[in-house]
C-alpha cells in the first residue's frame, strides 16, 4: 500500500467512524425519548435498563418490553463499530508516518476521542451504562469534529525531542487518563442533573431513566480511582522523560503546571469524598473542575501559551 | 416514692474560655482537618495558575522585562509580589509548606492508630448481625461449635484476621489499604525532601561552544552558571571535550518543512584531567552521564567566521562569531566587537542561512539549512563602550557615541573594505555551534524512588478493600443451629455481597441442609 493511499484510506476510516457515531448518537437519543415517554409521574424506582432488578414491585414490566431497548442495543453495536473504526483509522494514520500515532494535536485528539469511547466500553462490558451513551458520544463527536476540522495537519516525522519511546509510555496513560476524566465528567454531570430531582422530588422524564444518584456517584468514582492513579503516573514518567531531554525533572513549564494543578484537583476530589458534607455534589463539582483544568491542561497550553511543550503541529 | 427534677431557670452558662494552650491545640486540629486540606490543595491548585500564565524569570527573564516595561502600572507591582517568580515566592512556599504540615499532622497520629490496630484482634461480632448490610441466616443441623470452628478455619484459609469468641467468629481484612495510605502521604514529604535536597546542593550550567573548539568544567568557563545556596562551585566534576562534529539534519518534505529531524554532538571527552580521551556522542533524549552531572544537548546555530583587519594592517580577529538564532530559520543575529583595533570597531551582523530578501520583510532565510548563506553587516567605529564599567551583553552592541561606517552584504569568500579606510572584513566560512546545559541534581533519584512509593501506596490505598464479616451460630433453645454470616464495608464499596457469599460457601461447604435466607438488614 502506497503511503497516499494510507493516509487516504486513515482519514476515510475517521470519517466513517464519526458517520457511525452519529448514527449511534441517533439510536441513543431514541432509546431515552421512548424510556422517558413511559414514566408520566413521579417515581420511586427508576425504569430501564440500568436499574437493579432486585427492585421489584408490581408494576415493573419484563425487561424485554420496555421501550427503547432494542434502540439502545442499536446504539451499543454502533458505538462499538464506531470504535473500532476510529481504532483503525489510528492504526494506519500511524503505520503512514511511520511511528505511533500521537505526535501533533491532530493524533493526540484521535487518541483521546478513542480513550473516551474505549473507556465507556470497557466500563459497558461490567455494568449497562447506556442512558450514560448520549453524552459520551456528543463529546466523541465534538472532539473528532475538532480534530478534522481545526486540528489536521499532514503527518510527518517527530522533532528530535519527541523520538523517545517513552513518547509511548507517557502520552498513552495521559491519553486514557483524559478519556476517563472526559466520561467521569459526563456522569458527575448526570449525577448533579439526577440528584436536583430527586431532592425536589420530581424524577419524572428523561431524568427518570437515569440510575439513581448514589449509584452515579460511585460510578463516577470507581472511574476517577482508576484514572487518578494512571495520572500520576503520567505525570511522573513525563518528569522522567524531561530530565532526559530538557535537563531538568521539574521546571514549571505550564504543561506541567497544568498537570500539577488537574493532579491536585482530583486529589482534592477523593479528599472530598472522604469528608463530611463534601460528599455528593461538592464532589461532583470538583470533578468537573478537574475536567475543566484537564482542558486547558490540553487545549490551552498547546495553542495558548508559548512552552516547551508546544508541540501542536499547527 | 416520687424524684423532682430540677428544672434550669437560667440559660446554660457559657463554655469557659479558651486559653493559649487551648486556642494554639484548636488551631492544630483545624490545621490538621481534612476540611482545610482540601481548602488548602485548592489554594495550591490557584496559587500555581499565575505562573503557567505570566512569563517567569527563571525560564524566560527577557520577556519578564519585556512585560513589565510594557504595563508600567502592574509590572512592577506585580514583580514586588513575586508574579514573575512564582514558584519561588513566599506565598506559594506558605501554601505548600502548611500542607505538608498538615498532612504530617494527620499522618504520624493516624500511623499510631494503623499500628496499634494492626496489632489489635477483629472485635467481636454485634448482637444483632441483621442490621449489617449484608447478611445471611440459615439453619444447620450441625453443633455450633463445629460450624464456628469450620467458619474459623475457612476464613484463616483465606488469609483474614480471625478472633474467636463465645459464640462468635470475627474476621477483618484490608489492612494493606490503611497501609498504603500512610505510605503514599509519607511519600510525598520524602519528595519535598528531596526536591529541597536537590534544589539546595544541585547546580546547573550552560555553554555555547563552537565546533573545534572545547570545554572544561570549571567555573570560569560557564557561560551562565547557577546552583543552590549550599552548591559548591569549587566541586564541579573535573572533566573536558572538544566539540568535533556538530550534526544537524532538517525536514526538507512539505509537511512541517524546516523542522529539526537529528541533532547530534560528536566530541573527544576527557573524563578526569589524567584520562585517554575517549569518543562521546550526545544527542536529544540521550545525554552524557559523568561522574554525576549530565551533559544535555540543548540549542544549536551558526558561527559565520569573520576576519577583520583594522586601518594599521593587523588582523585584529579571525574566528567565528556566535550568532544567536531568531526564528525557526535560523535567521540569526550576532556581533563582532574589536576594541584593540584603531580605530574600535563594532559589526553588528545578520546571518541567514539561506538568503532571500524581500520588500515586506527585508533580508530572512527561507530554510535553516545553510544552502545559500550570507551575511549582512553593518559598520560602527568609535568608542565601544567596554570601559565604562557597566557590563554589556556580548550580543547587542551599544552604538551611542560610535559613528556607522556603511552596511554590506556578503557571501562566503568575499572581501569588505570598510569605507573610511579603517579596515577589511573577510567572511572566510561557517562553522556551527551547539549549546550545552550541564546539570547536577542529587534529589533527582530519591525523588524519584519516593514518587514511585507513593504511587504504589496511592493503589493500595484506592484498590485494596477493608472488611469485616461475622458469624454467629447459636444450638441453644432450639432443635437446629442458626447460623448467622454478615459483613460490613470500611471503606467505599458498592459490591459486599459477593464477599459474604463466598464466606457462606466456604462454610457451607461439607454440610448439607435448607439454603440460606438473604437480605439487606438496611431499613
């Protein structure tokens, strides 16, 4: 295969796999509009898919009549095409360039919008988190939208400074860490959205559908216990690297001062769910911020600011 | 018999007050809260954002000045409040050191409290198991003793902290997770330790040495040399090189055209003064370790080598010149200053390695390879300034009081005589230079070896599950044994169930009889 032709068939593989994901974002959409019709008033037990079945009571239909489900098997199936697409798309994006495929803005967005739908899915195989689909898949959308749209350069080799294969190790677990944050955040958001219903007492609607708020909030945890671990090694095998090729373990470049300040976020956010009163929603809140400071850890730094790390390729 | 109560006629009295011990212990409990913990990372997060934003001294001192010449009114009071160098201001120090103190506050109680329960037998099981979250009940044929010795043996099986007690089995496990906390926290002082360390006795050079030229490693010939207050500069490892061979290779496709590609330093290195020289290479991610410093390849450019011949005849220099580069195509700007001609003479020069000049721009180098060089030149004679006592920059060439003789252009090999008769410039040929960064840091490998403890503690203390499980088996009053198993969670758990049940298979495990009854004992 010649190299145009890689790169050719690289952006068709995108391309296709962002035609899936809306198609999938279609299914999502239509699997929570026909579950939310159901409930007309208030509930104490949510409906769906994601609630445990040792809840019973009188009035729960079988699980295979209730509506939307065969939508939302849809959009499972779509959203796990959609990823291998996009995985394949990596694939060959890397195999024209010769080297692992994250070396400029473009790649890293890929890479990141596949760490987003790579750690739903992985999470989809233990629990049925579809009512979490809708969200995850507008934000895959929105990025890859980003990333071919704003984001494309032609690929070409690595500065001297980035041909070190601990470019591997260190960009990959911060790529996953940011496909964790990404999906912790859409479910603290979800948990705030559930939690001012349930404290109001009206759960009615789309909200409805959602698993309760406790079982968010642990979610969004486990997620965040995951990923805080993998940051800091992020954060440590990126010193390392550093101190190989700048001189110095730690010099405050403000992509490492980002990161220091996302890691002390997110520690902040597990301090906080051990503290009373910052349980819950003030928890929820610092996990946005940390999405928020990964962001601008992300985004900001590589196109704002003039660092070190200024390796956008733009 | 009837009791009368009293009841109060005046509000309660108020507690008494304090006191300094009192005051100073609740200032200590507060400190050491998890509430002001997470009050002061957030402090930490926001006091580390104004350096990621303003230019910093230490990384860019030219554009710190530039930007307080810029905003006359917050520059300057911006820079009394350590803005430009944030992370060494009083501040940011106050907010991380009254986080340590913190967590060293919670972690040395918290240690004593994890060892004396790490010594400590599982206490002993509730009275009533059916309120724990998870609980099973089941009736056994079986004396209770037997089941209870079953139950104890099956849970030392699987490595729980077993006690024993009248009718009662406890068992606990997950002390690892505490364990790891402690480490983790520990970890991270060890780190401020060792960064302290290192930032105390660590020093850190740079040079610029041209091709054919060397280095040793002393004081004097560092271009720029700075260490920490306890760094002695009288004991820099003793070694030498000279620069054979400087490598550079440049992206000439379409995509990313002009972009470094190989950046390598071929030099003759001299470990210790009574050493054979030895090849070295040093290149990007791959720099030379000796004797605990470390030769790191950082910049490169052009050194356009310009003889000068001053009015009397005498070559008064013949070397190349460092040019400093200005963009990515190596456009680079460099100055010649020669006092011991007669008359002084000062060239400031612009050298491209690739010449275009155009209308809009003027003269720039289109490429950073030196495919077409030339350099352009212009002339001052007079007074250079060199002894008036300030210093001056080697680079900028201070042109007040000197007269500008004319401005030229050249390409390799050509001759320039200086208008006036005062002299000739030859620009005989290139050569290159690349600049070195030498580095000793002594934390680097503990803070190293603590970042991985902690990160090993911060698993354990986020993976590992702390539990406790019960059984109760009482044959008394009853024809059949009822047998009770519960657990509890200490930590964030959502799934205890499966726990207790392979508790209950363990213990149901060679005895037969009705299945057990399951349920939440929660309301």
């Amino acid at each position: 295969m010649t190299s145009a032709s890689l790169a050719e068939w690289s952006n068709l593989a995108v391309y296709s796999s962002m035609l899936v994901l809306i198609a999938a974002l279609i299914s999502f959409a239509v699997s929570f509009a026909a579950r939310g019709q159901r409930v007309m008033s208030p509930e104490r037990v949510p409906v769906g898919a994601g609630a445990p079945v040792s809840a019973q009571s009188p009035d729960n239909p079988p699980q295979s009549a209730v509506p939307g489900r065969r939508a939302g098997n849809v959009a499972m199936a779509l959203t796990w095409l959609a990823t291998g697409m996009l995985l394949l798309g990596l694939v060959l994006r890397g195999l024209w360039a010769g080297r692992v495929p994250w070396g400029n803005m473009y790649e890293f967005s890929l890479a990141w919008t596949l760490g987003i739908l790579a750690v739903f899915l992985v999470v989809s195989m233990r629990r049925d988190i579809r009512w979490l689909g809708l969200p995850v898949v507008f934000l895959a959308l929105l990025s890859l939208g980003l990333a071919v749209t704003v984001l494309y350069t032609e690929a070409a080799q690595l500065v001297p400074a980035l041909k070190s294969w601990w470019l591997v190790i260190h960009v990959a677990s911060a790529i996953i860490c940011g496909g964790a944050f990404t999906v912790a955040a859409a479910i603290s958001s979800l948990y705030l959205w559930r939690d001012r219903a349930e404290r109001r007492g009206k759960v009615t609607g789309i909200v409805a559908t959602l698993p309760d708020a406790t079982r968010l909030d642990t979610l969004a945890y486990r997620i965040l216990a995951f990923a805080f671990p993998l940051w800091t090694f992020a954060v440590i095998s990126g010193a390392i690297w550093a101190e190989n090729a700048w001189g110095r373990y730690w010099g405050w470049d403000p992509k490492e001062t980002w990161a220091f300040i996302t890691w002390v976020i997110y520690a902040g956010y597990l301090h906080a769910r051990s503290t009373a009163g910052w349980r819950g929603r003030r928890a929820a809140y610092i996990s946005l911020l940390g999405f928020v400071s990964f962001l601008i850890n992300y985004f900001g730094v590589n196109i704002f600011v003039n660092s070190l790390h200024s390796y956008a390729g733009l | 018999m009837t009791a009368t109560t009293d009841l109060p006629t005046s509000p309660p009295a108020a507690p008494p007050p304090l006191g300094g011990v009192g005051f100073a212990r609740w200032c200590w409990r507060q400190l050491t809260s998890m509430r002001v913990a997470l009050i002061l990372l957030f402090l930490l997060a926001i006091a580390a954002i104004p350096g990621s934003v303003l230019p910093q001294r230490g990384t860019d001192p030219i554009r710190v000045n530039e930007w307080i010449e810029g905003n006359p009114t917050w520059g300057p009071l911006l820079d009394r409040l350590g803005f430009f160098d944030v992370y060494a201001a009083p501040w940011f120090a106050a907010v991380y050191l009254l986080l340590f103190v913190s967590v060293i506050g919670c972690v040395v109680p918290r240690t004593a409290h994890h060892w004396r329960a790490l010594r400590a037998a599982p206490p002993a099981a509730p009275k009533r198991l059916d309120r724990m979250p998870e609980h099973r009940r089941w009736e056994s044929s079986e004396p209770a003793e037997v089941v209870l010795d079953r139950a104890y043996d099956d849970l030392r099986s699987r490595r729980w902290r077993v006690s024993r007690g009248d009718g009662w089995v406890s068992g606990e496990k997950g002390y690892w997770r505490e364990t790891g906390n402690l480490l983790f926290h520990a970890s991270l002082i060890a780190l401020l330790i060792a960064v302290g360390y290192g930032a105390l006795f660590g020093w850190r050079g740079n040079v610029i040495v041209r091709e054919g030229n060397g280095f040793a490693d002393t004081l004097t010939q560092y271009d720029a040399w700075g260490g920490g207050r306890l760094a002695d500069p009288a004991a820099l490892p003793p070694f030498a090189f000279v620069l054979d061979d400087f490598r550079v290779d440049f992206e000439r496709g379409e995509a990313q055209r002009g972009a470094p590609r190989l950046f390598e330093a071929e030099l003759t290195l001299w470990p210790t003064p009574d050493a054979p020289a030895e090849p070295a290479l040093v290149r990007v991610n791959e720099p030379l370790a000796i004797d605990g410093a470390k030769v790191f390849l950082v910049g490169h450019g052009y050194a356009p080598q310009l003889r000068l011949t001053d009015a009397l005849g005498r070559v008064v220099h013949d070397e190349g010149v460092v040019f400093l580069p200005q963009d990515g195509n190596l456009t680079s700007t460099g100055v010649l200053k020669a006092p011991d001609a007669t008359p002084s003479i000062g060239i400031e020069g612009l050298f491209l390695p690739t010449a275009a000049v155009d209308d809009v721009r003027g003269p720039h180098s289109t490429f950073p390879e030196a495919d077409d060089p030339a350099v352009f030149l212009s002339a001052w004679a007079g007074d250079l300034g060199l002894d008036s006592g300030i210093p001056q920059s080697i680079y900028r060439l201070d042109t007040e009081g000197m007269t500008q003789l004319g401005i030229e252009a050249l390409r390799p090999g050509e001759t320039w005589a200086l208008p006036g008769g005062n002299g000739t410039v030859e620009f005989v040929g290139l050569t290159r230079w690349a600049s070195f960064q030498i580095a000793h840091d002594p934390g680097k490998e503990p803070a190293l070896i603590a970042s991985v403890i902690a990160l090993a503690g911060l698993m354990m203390s986020l993976f590992i599950q702390r539990r406790r499980v019960w059984v109760r088996a009482s044959d008394a009053g009853s024809p059949t044994t009822v047998v009770e198993v519960a657990g509890l969670a200490r930590s964030d758990e959502a799934d205890l169930a499966p726990v207790v049940q392979e508790v209950v298979d363990g213990i149901r495990a060679g005895s037969a009889g009705p299945g057990p009854h399951e349920g939440s004992g929660k309301p």
